[in-house]
C-alpha cells in the first residue's frame, strides 16, 4: 500500500504534463499550454475528495485505495475538456462528480461482485471505462459552453473549437468504447484459447 | 545434498503458500500464530462481529501508532458478514476460495495499484515490459495505420532516407517539417502513450495472466490504439489528455480481457476441441 501511496504521489507531480500537448494543441490560444494541466491539479484535488466522501459515507472509514483512484478519475474526467474550461470551478465540479461516482461504484457494485466471487478485473474497470464515459459527457458539456460564450478568447486558426461540434466529444469516447471492446474481444479469444501459465 | 533437494522445494512451497494469503483480518486471526497476531500492527485489523460483539483479534494491545497507522491499514479489510465472523471465532480453517483474487485486486498499474507486497513488484515490472515492447512497436503499427491514409495527407509508399519515416523524434511538435515522421505522430511520446494505455488494459488481468497474455494484448491492443489515435485526433476532433484513446480505449479493452480470463478460470474442464485448440495456442 505504500507503494500506491508513492504512486499515487508520483501521478499527481506527472499526470498533468500529458496534457501539456504541445503538439497539436499549442497554437490553440495563448494559455492552453498551462491552462489544462492546471485544470487537471484542480481536478485530481477535487477527485481525491469526492471519493474520500464517498468512502466515509459507505463505509463509515477511510479507504487508501478510494483516494488513490479517485485522484485518477478525477484526471481522466477533466482530462478531455480541459482545453475548453475557462473557469476552475468546472473542473472541481467535474473531479468531485468523479470522484464521488468512482467511489460509489467501488463500495457498491465493486465489492457486492468481491463479495460473491464474480471479480473479472482486479483493477477497477469504473476507473478508466466508467470514467471516460463520464469525461466525455463533461467535455462535450465544457465545450458547448466555451462555442456560446468564451468562443473569442480561442485562436481563430485554431481548430479546436471551430471545426468540430461538441457533440464529436461523446462521438470520440463512443469510438474510443467500440474500438476497445473490440479489440479486446480479439485478444481475449486467442487469451481464451491458452492454457495457464505456471512456473 | 539429498537433504538440500527435499527440504528446499518444502520450504520454498511453505513460503509460497504464506504469500498466498490475504491480508485480511479473516486470515490473519486463523492462520498467523499467537505472536504475530500481537503485534501492534495486527491490531489496526480489529472488528467486532454484529452478532457475537466479539473482536475477531482475540489478543491485541493498543498502541498509540496503531491509531495513527489505523486509517492505512482499512484498505485490507475486506467486506464480511456475520457467518464469517462466526466462521472466525470457531477457527475453522476455511481457506476463501477467491483469496488470490483479493490479492490481485488491489494490484496493477505500476506502484499506484501495487497495493499488495505480491504482486507489487509484478505491477511494476509488466509495466516495464509493456513499454519496453510498445517503444519498438509502436512505430511499425503508426507507419501502417498512416499509409491507409486516415490522417488525411499524401502518403509516400516507400522508406528512405529523405522521407518521413526515417527520423523518429521525442515528440510530435507541429515545428517539425512535414516530411519527418514526427509530423504523423511516429514519435516516442505517442509510443509512451501507448504503452500506458496497454498498461491500463493489462491492470485488469494483472495478477490473473501471465507474460503470454501480455504480449498478445500488446500485439493487438497496439494496433487498435493506433488506428483508435489516428480516427480520433484526425478525423473526429480533440482528445488533449488522451481521457478517449487512452484510457476509455484502455479500460474497456482491460473490462473485456478481464471478462475472458474470468470465463477461462471458471471453465476448467475443456471439450476435445478446446482441447485441441489449447495445444496451438500455447
């Protein structure tokens, strides 16, 4: 567990440089560089505290593992939108709704499944899968706010914002779902098919 | 050296076996001995049981760093009901059939989901493995997926020296002329990202498959994951953490691997064509 906790601390010093994305998306405007991952710290902050709640109120204690994920769901929910939020309160918002879903999920569903022996995955599936789903509808939202009335503090050569409706937000995490339900379900036959392996 | 040959694999099953057991409160009051489960740090694992009021640690003492150390330690408790609180005060020795899953839930993705001391270490290290291969991988499956022409741009159907697939840069900066590579994405900070997002498919399985597995969910989770980059970034429109083509595609990769390993565990009796199958397959 300790090791989580470095883990956990190493993720919250270096989850944010992945959306530094100075690759495609520094052209954007002028403080999309520094904007997004200080949106993600926000975000991871509120994360950590919305499943700490979630934990208390399920379980009447706290859970290491609760925080830990929950700092991770809340980056991987703002992650998506975080060029188009403008205001720090979205992405707190945004981390807390994730946070507290991600620990509901882990203290309810989670562990009545544990509880009866039907475990599928040993991380949680809610932390990447549910979460992404959740960052999608939340970066869709972002970004329709930011077309209706933030739109002119975005490049006008930046095409972010310009060529692509909010509506490509959900249509990306829909394609994003489809392509790893599918490709997983052509590893996981060949997996099928092997024996274990012990040694 | 007869002796050496018989006691060793004796000893070294009696550790395994040790290993094996969760960290539970279950587990720890019937099998660890009376000594160790006075130590101070046993006694972070105490509950009573709603029916019989009793603690499920018989002999504790309380320290004050116990209830310091208390709130870390909750993590390894794990959901009970009265009839195995009741199970734990007759010690009776019921062995719970999922006890290694338990272990493996708490594990994956490096040190962040190393939440046991068994599969810790093994977190880490298939997490080195998977990027070891997705930084020699990776660049192959971007010149395949960029010459089907997704990324909306001439492609040049032979490799050489002046072309773009000669160079592969740290990162996909848009500085970079647009005959290098790196202008497509062939670059190492892409393969990072693919690595982590295999990472987090494999974090489902972590504990539950073994290096065979990983690499056959390297082999074509890369593929996807490049096609799944390319549509997105390309075609559909902007994804700056990677939250879509990294870890939605990741987790519902690993959601489905996982709900594979877990029909094979329940399935231990195979047909003759499975049988058969079996043998190709490794």
């Amino acid at each position: 567990m300790l090791f989580s906790l470095l883990g956990a601390l190493f993720i919250f010093a270096l989850f944010p440089f992945l959306a530094y994305e100075i690759d495609a998306y520094i052209f954007q405007n002028k403080f999309s560089t520094y904007v997004s991952p200080l949106m993600l710290i926000l975000a991871m902050g509120a994360g950590i505290i919305g499943s700490l709640c979630s934990s208390l109120l399920f379980n009447g204690y706290l859970i290491v593992r609760d925080g830990t994920h929950g700092l991770i769901a809340g980056a991987i929910a703002v992650g998506s939108g975080s060029l188009y939020i403008v205001n720090p309160t979205y992405a707190l918002i945004t981390g807390f709704i994730a946070g507290v879903i991600q620990g509901i999920i882990q203290n309810s569903l989670e562990r009545y499944g544990i509880s009866r022996g039907y475990i599928f995955s040993t991380v949680s599936w809610s932390l990447f899968a549910i979460q992404g789903f959740i960052g999608g509808c939340f970066s869709a939202g972002w970004k329709r706010l930011a077309n209706d009335k933030y739109s002119y503090i975005f490049s006008s050569t930046g095409s972010v914002l310009k060529n692509y409706g909010e509506q490509y937000q959900f249509y990306a995490m829909l394609v994003s779902a489809g392509m790893g339900i599918g490709f997983g379900l052509l590893a996981g036959a060949i997996i099928y098919l092997t024996n274990f392996q012990y040694s | 050296m007869i002796l050496q040959r018989s006691l060793l694999p004796v000893i070294f099953i009696v550790i395994l076996n040790y290993s094996d057991e969760p960290l539970s409160s279950r587990n720890l009051c019937q099998t660890v001995p009376h000594q160790r489960r006075c130590s101070s740090r046993r006694t972070a694992f105490r509950v009573r049981c709603p029916q019989t009021q009793k603690s499920n640690l018989r002999h504790h003492h309380d320290h004050h760093s116990d209830r310091i150390l208390l709130p870390l330690w909750f993590p390894f408790l794990h959901p009970r009901t009265a009839d195995q609180c009741h199970l734990y005060h007759h010690h009776h020795r019921i062995r719970y059939p999922h006890s290694r899953r338990y272990l493996s839930e708490y594990s994956g993705f490096g040190l962040v989901f190393g939440y046991t001391k068994r599969l810790a270490w093994s977190g880490i290290g298939f997490n080195l493995f998977i990027t070891a291969f997705c930084l020699e991988f990776y660049p192959l499956i971007n010149d395949f997926w960029t010459k089907t022409g997704i990324q909306r741009d001439n492609v040049q159907l032979d490799f050489g020296y002046s072309n773009r697939y000669y160079n592969l840069y740290l990162s996909n900066r848009e500085t970079t002329p647009a005959g290098t590579a790196t202008a497509y994405g062939n670059c190492i900070a892409n393969a990072m990202k693919a690595a982590l997002s295999m990472a987090v498919a494999f974090s489902s399985v972590l504990g539950r498959a073994g290096q065979l597995e990983c690499l056959i969910i390297n082999i074509i989770g890369v593929i996807g994951f490049e096609l799944n980059r390319q549509i997105i970034q390309e075609r559909i429109g902007s994804d700056s953490f990677g939250t879509f083509f990294i870890f939605t595609y990741g987790g519902f990769m690993g959601l489905v691997l996982g709900l594979f390993c877990y029909f094979r565990e329940r399935k231990p009796e195979y047909t003759i064509k499975e049988q058969s199958l079996r043998k190709y397959n490794g």
